[in-house]
C-alpha cells in the first residue's frame, strides 16, 4: 500500500474513501468531522497525493480505526477489505471480532445472534444501509419472545462493512440499548465498476460423527458473486450480488432436556428427598438448594442447510444534487434436521445420590433403584422395568428475509441536504415439509433396571442395568411409543418512512433533523398434532426389526473427557424415520396425524407497534486550547401497542402416563389488548482533540429496550401438558414500558502509528423499568377442573403402601382397583385414562404476568490494541471488554424468577496476521466467559420455579490464509474451531448439566476471480 505525505491529507483522502463505501446514516456523521479537517488543509500548502490502494487484511483495518478515529460517539466496525472476500461464514462471526461483542452460537456451532456490552440480541437493534430490520424466532415447540436478528440467515460476501454504534445518536432509530449495528451493502454509485466471483468447498468434520443413516455429504459447495456497473457518465448504476451455500453438519447432544427439579433440602414436593433417607450422601441443609433431574437424554443430530442471499440495487442520478435508490434485498435459509437420540427417565422413587456442597448444590451422582424382573409379559416388556426410550425425528423450517427499499437524496444548495427513504421488509420462519416444521417418533425397550447417571465430568455418564437374562439392546424389544408434529411459524414486518435533513451553517456547524413513522408487525404460532402412546403401542413382535439398527452412542461424543468410561451404557437402536412414520400410521389407522396441522391449536400471538418519531441534533466544532467537537440532539419516540391473543378454555385434565396430564381445550376465541408509551431521549457527545493522534471522548443519552413479544401478548395462555403439582399459564400485558436505559461513555484513543492504536473506555448504563417475567405471578384454579392428584382414588392407593412420589404404583394400583369405575379406563389410549372428578381437588395453575420492576446499573471496560510491526507484514489486534453488575446477576441461591441481564460476561479477541505480498494470514481467537442464557430450563409445569441456565466458558481457533496467484485470482483457506472445542451449558452448579455439545472442526477451500 502506498502512503501519503502528510498526516492531514491522508486523514481526509480515508474519510472520503469510507464516504464512499457507506450509507447516507455514517455519511453524514463521517462528512461533517471531514469539514473541519478540510478547512484545515486548505490552508495548509497544496501537497501532491499518491494513490491509496485499499486492499489486504491491513488495509481493512486500518479503514476500520480510521471509522471509529473519525466517528461521532463510541463506532466500531468492520470494513470489507475486498467486497465479497469476507473472511467468515456469516455476518455474526466477523462480528465477534469487535472489542465488545460476543456471540451466540446454535448447536450446529455457527454464529447467530450478537450480544453487545453485555446487552443480549433481544435488546440490539438491527438495521441493513440504515433501515430497521423484522426478525422471526421460534422457541422448539412454543412461541418465541424474542426480538433478536438472526445473522445466520445472511451471508457476508455482499456486505461492504458493519458499523456498531455504541453510544447514540438522535437520528437512530430506536430499540438498541447495547447497540445499533449497521449493515451496509455496495451501492453502485460509489464503487463504480467492480465484478468478482468465488466458489468454495466446505468440508465439515462433524458430518463424519454421525450414524450413517442421517449422514450428509463430506463436501459442500459454495458460489458468490458480484457485478457492479455505472453508465451514462456515471449516472445510472446498477449492482448485482448473490450467493448460493450448501453446508452439511452434525452435531452431539447430552442434555436434561425436561429440567431440573429444584428444592431446598428438607423441603416435600415431587422429586424431592427426605431428609435422613438411606443412600443418600451429603444431602443438602433446610437452606441450600438442589436438583434433581427428570431426565437424561443423548442424541446424534444430522443438518443439511442450504443458504441463498441476493441483492439488487439500482441508482439514478439526473443532476449532481440529486440521487434516487431503489434496492431489493433477498435471503432465503432452508435447515432440515435429523436425529436419533437415546434417554431416560426418573420417576423419583427408591433414590439413592451424592451431592456436592451448597448453597447451590450439584450431584456428583443420582440413582433409581428399579425393581425390574426377568418375567417377560406378553407385550414384550419385562415386569418392572423402565423403559429405555430410544427417539427419532426430523426437522425442516425455511426462513425467508426480504427488504425493498426506496431512497431519494437532494442537495438543495450547498447549505441544505435533504433525503427520503421508504422500505417494507418481511422476515418469515415457517414449515418446510408436508408433516409440520418438526416430527417426533418415540419407541422404547422395556428392559431398564438400576439407572445411575454420573454427573461430575464434563460429560454425563449413565449407567443402566439390564433385566436379568438380557444381554444387550436388541430390535426385537422395541415398540412404538408416542408420536407428534408440530407446525411452527413467525413472521415480522416493518414499515419504515423516513424524512431527514441537514443544514450546514458557514462555520461548519449543522442541524440534522428528521421525522419517521414505523409500524412493526409480528405473529408467532404453533400447534401440535399428537398421540401421547408414551406406554407403547401393540406388541414388541407387531413391527420388523429390519427397522433398527444398534449402535453405540458414546462413539459419538469422543471431543468429551470421558467418553470411553466403561460405565458408560451406551447401547441403543436408531432407526429409518420415513419408514417407522408410515409403518406406525398404517398401524394404528392414523395416517393422517402425520400430516402438517392446519390450523395453530395452541398458541397465536399477533402484536402491532405504530411508532412516531422525530429528532434535532445540532453538532458543532471550536477552538479552545485544543479542538472540540459537540454533539447535542434530542428524539422524540411514540408507541401504540396492540396485541391479540388465542385463548383457550380446558374441559378437561386426563392422566395418560406416569408422569404426564394433558388439557383437553375446548373453545378458542381471541382477545386483545393495548397500550401506548412515549420518551424524550437525549445524546450529548464531545471528542476533545488532545492532539493529532490523541483523541478524548465522553457521551451521554438516554436509549430504551422493547419488551418481548410474549410479554406484551394480548390474553392469557395455558400450557396443555401439565404434572403432577399442576400446570402453568402467562399472561400478557401490553402496557408494559420499555428498559430505559441512561448511558454514560468515557474513552481515550491514541492513534500512534500507521494503522497502529490503543484505546481504553469506561462504560456505565442505568437501566429502569426492568421487565420481571414474574412481577404479577399467582396460582388458582382457573378452570375448576378436577384432577386425580390427592383425589379419593389417589388416597387409596397411599392408604394402600404406594408411597406419595410414586406414581407409577398410584396409577396402576387405581387401574387395578377401580378400572370401570367413573374417570378409570384401562383400555383407552394405548396406556389407559385416569381422569379428574367430582369432589376431587382442583387442578392448580401457576400464572406468569410480566410487569416493570426495578432499576440497576451496569459498569463495563473496553481496552483495544491494534500494532503493525513496521513493514514486516505481522500485525496484531487485540481487545478485551469487562462487564459487571451485582444487580443484574443470578443468585443461584434463591429460588423463584428473578430481575437478571440475559447475556452478561467478559469477552476477549486476539488475531495475529500477515499481510505483505501475494500473502494474507489470519489465525484467530475468540472467548466469552460464563454468561446467562436464559431462566427457565424447559419443565412446563415448573416455570414459577424458575432455573437459571448459563453457557460456560468458551473460546475457539480460527484460521483463514489466501495467497493472490495473480491479479485477479487469489486462492483462499479457512479453518473453523481448529481445536475442536465443546460447549456446556448448565445451571446453579456445574454439576447440573442442562447441555452438552459437541459439533467438530470445518474447513473450507476456494477462490475469488476479479474480472476487473
């Protein structure tokens, strides 16, 4: 890269070039900090610049410090440093390259959704060349209440750079209280003629890991391209990209996919132990707490992704004041998931265990003894024993983004800038297959006796003991269980018009103004055909064991310590889905279960937000000892809320398994609710000039945070599945008030080398009307429904010697005794009905109502170090972000829902490079300390008893290394997660696993073809 020869006019010749590449929302903040400086240099004695070629790993950087250097307010970025030669698999991944930014990452271990200063991805506002971007999410089998943007759905090479604002500014639009993050995408106009093409091969280590009945193919393919063009002497431009990726991968799961049961020891309840019980060794005190698991689950997962991003945008330029924009932008992401998986469960009876130390104490292991016989029963079974449950299903959902905007730019005169823009942008998450977005096929042996799970390695180890004269897992113990289809679906809409001007005064002060008006849309549903035959179907001889197949599962998690532990039960049956679907409906005569439901049974939620906003923001510069720039604006923001909700009303509670109740629902209708809010947000930002490669910072505003989308929901809902102690419901409230957040910025910045800087800043939010999922929680009898939980055919039993946990002795002691009889019938289902009565109690639900509650604070560092090591080619950039905050973290000694910041942590990036010659090296790492994910592990009848699940600590390798063979062709080579690390989550103690997963390294090779 060749240099120029003063220090000003390479300032000013880098922020034209990022004028360039950017928005009209960066432009202008980049062009008004150019202004003074251009005033500087006219001034100065005419100099002869040298080109500036931008190309390379350190130009990129170097074009990125000089983005945050020239900014108004904390910017951080990255800036492409070639169009369509993005080093990452997607946007979420370069994001984490930027000091305070941290990712979450799916199972499959790419990159998704960003969490900022320790603000989680619900409360980052997303937006593409300055518009506000819908998102859609689903939550597995229920409705999502989240707000986050899924960068998964789009692909990098298109994206010219991402710009992180971190502090705010008036003419934002609002939502981000950790940050507003901007895509910008090429503009013809600006990058003129440009055309490029790529092709790579990805080759994913994890697909190998995989039974080969759901394995993919080693090798995917990779095609991106990009045309750009201008005519008419540079007034008409149009520019053309697009990208197609196929991506086959796997991942291992272990997991307590059904919670944990938490108490505090000495305490009754289901799942509890009493005190002084044999067995049991150092059981926690009257005020620790404790938990023990439902169950245990492993499973092999295969995915096939196929991802196509496109994007047109045409520009038009009749006059030199004047540039109209029309741009369309289009991202499509099919996934479909297979999976067999093996688990067990607890029934809280005959306990024997381990605990570690409290106050939050974990199992070092837990064990059922389980009477189980070598009599072997006409259906297959062997008397007494558990089943070993051994699942299968498939997934297929298709994501679908699309923005089309319009954008007018008028240079009224030389004082006065004005611009238009309009979009409407979708984003849809919905089915992709003719059964629903996900399938489930139970089946099971019944052939488990004493099950002990080991949980103080990094991996669980089960161990189960067979029923005596059985030698191993074989097909022909197998039956059909329980089956369901669920049809999901999300959608989010955003209307956007914006009016936005500028006047500049004659001493290179201006107003910025603007007003918008934005509606926001969402819809999130689901519902479930089902046959909850968990007791299995016909007899083990009914189906053909050419169907399974044995396997071993702890072949497929060899990454964990502890996989080759020869306590490890490990044995299992997977088997062909397609073929095991028609076998079972072909069987029970319900072919038509399978089929994708027509309608959302049980959950719908739509929700509309109409919002009017407008702002002034006045930014000045002046000489005092040194030079200052200000920044003072103001945003005036007004929010009307409408939510409808389906609501059901249950008829009826049915005992159809051990552990497990269903609602019959009778009537649907919908209800709706509304609400309305308005704020004043404020932003002061100065940067004092302490001298040409020292700048100081400080900034102050105010931001606000939008509730979820179930928080603001518009009824009340119930769960149908419900347990033992009841079942649970949430309400809504749509007049809940949005996190306000009062932020303060304090940074240093030297810029002591050519594309060589240290910065260190000071962050503090104090953040109000902090949303408490439970502020308005309480438990009723909604429905006056009877349960047979403590009825009279339930106090038989215990009268008769079942003990009070043991339900499997409760259930069938009824059937036995009372079968015939109002409310028992043995012979309906595959299991038999135990249904509520007169005179029994009354089925108890807990209500989960969100309200405001409460303010807390949150305190944060941001240290960053970006060296070149003279013309040798090595560089280094480093950052490091400290987030801390007592009030906002998880006591893990307390029980019950909590006010918590999802997403806080520590988090860490180092990248060595070399750039210098036909050679560009990068070799990456990325850590992010222990962090809360979420409160609530997935017992839907236990979400007043809310558990805390955090993602542990985590760091990974990465490496990209392209060698340019000529001009035009550079060859390229990426490796992700070179050390092939694993990811834990657990809960209160480390012990307490909620999952573990193993996913593998994956390389990619390719090339990029310049045909200009």
């Amino acid at each position: 890269m060749k240099t120029t020869k003063a220090a000003p006019q390479r300032r000013l010749l880098t922020s034209a070039l990022l004028l360039a590449l950017t928005t009209p929302l960066a432009a202008q903040t980049v062009a008004q900090d150019a202004a003074p400086a251009a005033s500087q240099a006219a001034d100065q004695e005419p100099a002869e610049l040298e080109a500036i070629v931008v190309t390379g790993i350190r130009a990129s950087l170097e074009s990125s410090m000089n983005l945050k250097r020239d900014a108004q307010g904390v910017v951080d970025g990255i800036v492409a440093e070639d169009i369509g030669k993005f080093p990452d698999t997607n946007l979420a991944e370069s994001l984490q390259r930027i000091s305070g930014v941290s990712i979450d990452r799916t199972a499959s271990g790419e990159g998704s959704k960003v969490t900022v200063r320790g603000i989680g991805p619900d409360h980052n506002l997303v937006l593409l060349n300055g518009r506000q971007m819908p998102g859609a999410l689903l939550n597995g089998f229920s409705v999502s209440n989240s707000r986050a943007f899924d960068f998964a759905n789009l692909a990098s090479e298109a994206v010219s750079g991402v710009e992180v604002y971190k502090t705010g500014l008036a003419s934002n639009p609002t939502g981000g209280i950790g940050a507003t993050i901007n895509i910008k995408t090429a503009r013809p106009l600006d990058v003129g003629s440009l055309a490029n093409i790529g092709l790579k091969t990805v080759h994913d280590t994890s697909n190998g890991n995989l039974p080969a009945s759901i394995q993919g193919d080693d090798f995917t393919g990779e095609l991106s391209g990009i045309y750009s063009q201008t005519f008419a002497d540079g007034k008409f431009g149009i520019a053309l990209n697009g990208s197609y990726q196929d991506r086959d991968s796997g991942f291992s799961q272990v997991g307590v996919t059904s919670g944990w049961r938490t108490h505090f020891g000495g305490e009754g309840g289901w799942g509890a132990i009493a005190p002084g019980t044999p067995g049991n060794d150092n059981l926690p005190g009257p005020t620790d707490l404790y938990s023990v698991p439902q169950n245990l689950n492993y499973s092999v997962n295969s995915i096939q992704r196929q991802r196509t991003n496109g994007q047109v945008t045409l520009q038009w330029a009749p006059t030199d004041r004047v540039t109209t924009t029309l741009d369309y932008t289009y991202s499509e992401n099919k996934i479909q998931q297979q999976r067999n998986e093996m688990s067990v469960w607890f029934n809280f009876v005959g306990v024997e265990s381990a605990w570690t130390d409290g106050p939050a104490a974990g199992p070092v292991f837990y064990r059922e003894l389980i009477p189980c016989t070598g009599t072997q029963n006409p259906d297959g079974t062997y008397a007494g024993c558990s089943d070993l449950a051994m699942a299968g299903g498939k997934s297929a959902t298709r994501a679908v983004n699309e923005s089309t905007g319009f954008n007018v730019e008028w240079e009224v005169n030389d004082s006065l800038d004005l611009a238009f823009d309009y979009h409407h942008s979708t984003a849809e998450l919905s089915p992709d297959s003719e059964w629903g977005s996900q399938a489930a096929i139970g089946t099971a042996a019944w052939i488990r006796g004493d099950t002990t799970v080991y949980f103080d390695g990094e991996l669980p180890i089960v161990n189960f003991a067979l029923a005596p004269g059985v030698s191993g897992v074989d097909p022909s113990q197998a039956r059909v269980t329980g089956r369901q289809f669920v049809n999901g679906y999300s959608r989010g809409e955003v209307d956007q018009g914006q009016l936005s001007g500028d006047f500049k005064f004659g001493d290179y002060s201006s107003l910025r103004f603007g007003a918008a008006s934005t509606e926001v849309k969402n819809r999130t549903a689901w519902g479930i055909n089902e046959a909850p035959d968990w007791g299995g179907i016909g007899l083990a001889s009914d189906w053909d064991d050419s169907i399974w197949s044995v396997d071993d599962m702890s072949r497929y998690f060899d990454a964990f310590p502890g996989h080759n532990d020869p306590r490890f039960s490990g044995q299992f049956m997977t088997f062909d889905f397609e073929r095991l679907r028609q076998a079972v409906g072909e069987f029970t005569g319900r072919p038509d279960l399978a089929r994708r439901p027509d309608n959302f049974d049980r959950a719908d939620l739509l929700s509309t937000e109409k919002t009017r906003s407008a702002y002034l923001q006045y930014s000045t510069s002046f000489q005092t000892r040194i030079p200052v720039n200000l920044a003072v604006g103001v945003r005036y923001e007004k929010t009307k809320v409408e939510s409808s909700a389906q609501v059901d009303t249950p008829v009826l509670v049915r005992w159809v398994a051990d552990n497990e109740f269903f609602t019959d629902m009778g009537a649907k209708s919908f209800t709706t609710m509304t609400g309305e809010y308005d704020y004043w947000l404020p932003n002061v930002d100065t940067s004092f000039e302490l001298r040409d490669d020292m700048v100081l910072r400080a900034s102050y505003g105010h931001s606000i945070g939008r509730p979820g989308w179930q928080d603001i929901q518009g009824g009340q809902t119930v769960s149908p599945l419900l347990r033992v102690n009841g079942g649970s419901g949430a309400a809504g409230n749509p007049n809940l008030k949005p996190l306000l957040s009062k932020n303060i910025d304090l940074s240093y910045e030297w810029y002591y080398g050519e594309a060589s800087y240290f910065s260190v800043g000071y962050y503090r939010k104090n953040i109000s009307n902090y949303i408490d999922s439970g502020a308005g929680s309480f438990e009723d009898t909604l429905f006056s429904l009877p349960t047979p939980v403590g009825g009279e055919y339930w106090n038989a039993a215990l009268a008769a010697g079942c003990g009070d946990a043991d339900v499997g002795c409760i259930r069938q002691y009824i059937f036995d005794n009372f079968d015939g009889q109002p409310g028992v019938d043995s012979t309906a289902g595959s299991n038999g009905v135990i249904t509520g009565r007169p005179g029994d109690p009354l089925t108890v639900y807990r209500v989960a109502i969100p309200g405001n509650a409460g303010s807390h604070s949150l305190n944060g560092y941001e240290l960053n170090v970006q060296h070149m090591f003279g013309e040798t080619g090595f560089g280094v950039a480093a950052n490091y972000t400290i987030v801390d905050s007592d009030s906002l973290s998880y006591d893990n000694a307390a029980k019950g829902p909590q006010q918590v910041l999802i997403g806080l942590s520590d988090s860490a990036n180092l990248v060595g490079f070399y750039d210098k010659g036909p050679w560009q090296v990068r070799l990456a790492y990325n850590w992010r300390d222990k962090f809360l994910s979420s409160q609530y592990d997935g017992d839907p009848a236990d979400n007043a008893k809310n558990n805390p699940v955090y993602v542990e600590e985590y760091g990974q390798w990465d490496l990209s290394v392209g060698y340019q063979v000529t001009d035009r062709l550079t060859l390229q080579l990426e490796g992700i997660n070179l050390t092939d690390e694993t990811a834990r989550l657990s809960e209160r103690h480390k012990n307490i696993l909620f999952y573990g997963t193993q996913t593998g390294p994956r390389y990619m090779v390719g090339f990029r073809y310049n045909f200009d």
